[in-house]
C-alpha cells in the first residue's frame, strides 16, 4: 500500500478533528442517549419476539418440519439450531425495524423529517449489521486475545456496536442531506 500523500494524511486530521468535536457537542449527546433509550427498548421487542418466534415455531408442525429438512439437506446442525436462528433472525428484523421506526421519529427527526424511506431503512439495516460484527468481533477479542470475563467482553461488544450504529446512524444514514 502507497504512503499516504501529505493531503491525504492533512485530510485525514481534518476529518478525525471534525468527528471529535462533533461528538463533543450537547446536541450529539442528546442524540446519543435518546438512541440509547431506544436501544434499550428494541432489546426488550428483541427478546420477546425471539420468545414468541421460538415458542410458535416449535408448536407449528410446518416450521418443524422445515427446519429437520433444511438442518438435514445443508448438514448444518439439528432442527433445535436452525429453529433457534430462525427465531433469533425473525426478532432481529423485527427490533431493527422498530428502532429504524423509532429513531427515524425521535432521535433523527429533524434529519429525516420524520418520513420514513426505504432507502435509509436498507442503510439502517447494512449499519446494523456492521454493528453487529463489530460487537461479535469485540466480543471474542476481549474474551479470547484479553481472556476477559465473558460478562466484561460482552459489555465492552455493547459499546463497540453502540459507538458504531450510533456513529454510521448519525453520520450516514440520518446525515442531513440536500433536497431529500
């Protein structure tokens, strides 16, 4: 890889300024507890949903039956693993499309004018996702490279995916933007 040019190096002190003092203001942090507030939400829609979803997959004999067959054509487990991310699939979607719901409405109102559009809500779920292996990626790091309590590795994943769905929500998919 090239060295970085004297402009690139400048640009990239500029942007890292920029992003520190953006962080650095009440109204971020405002955002960020209200984003918070609504994490805390979407992890209660998240686990009742993976209650409910488990509890009608195992009692629905279709559902069963789909997932013997699909754990026994792929050989990627048992149907009670596939059944399990099935449901864990199925409140994920559902909590990040309440919390795209919610932030769209609360936290990033004034950004999105509380309008809801496919577009950003695709750009909400790819940052969802990156949040999601920054914390697994956090997770077995601090537990595995630091050997960290398995309880302080997962509260250190927390933040990493908080910093970074609130960062990429914040500077990506809610960024203001001209004429839309």
């Amino acid at each position: 890889m090239a060295p970085l040019s004297r402009s690139d190096s400048a640009r990239a002190r500029l942007i890292r300024a920029k992003l520190a003092e953006a962080w650095r203001t009440p109204r971020l942090s405002l955002k960020a507890a209200s984003f918070a507030l609504i994490g805390v939400v979407n992890t209660a829609i998240d686990y009742s949903v993976f209650l409910l979803a488990r509890g009608a997959f195992e009692h629905w004999p279709p559902a069963s039956a789909a997932f013997a067959a699909l754990a026994a054509s792929c050989r990627c487990g048992a149907a009670p693993t596939v059944l399990l991310i099935a449901a864990n699939m199925t409140s994920w979607v559902v909590a990040v499309s309440c919390s795209y719901i919610m932030n769209s409405s609360i936290t990033f109102a004034a950004e999105s004018g509380r309008q809801l559009r496919w577009r950003h809500y695709l750009a909400f779920i790819v940052a969802g996702i990156v949040g999601l292996v920054a914390n697994t990626a956090t997770l077995v790091f601090a537990a595995q490279v630091w050997l960290l309590p398995v309880y302080v590795a997962k509260a250190l994943a927390i933040l990493a995916s908080f910093i970074v769905n609130f960062s990429l929500s914040h500077f990506v998919v809610f960024r203001p933007r001209d004429g839309s």
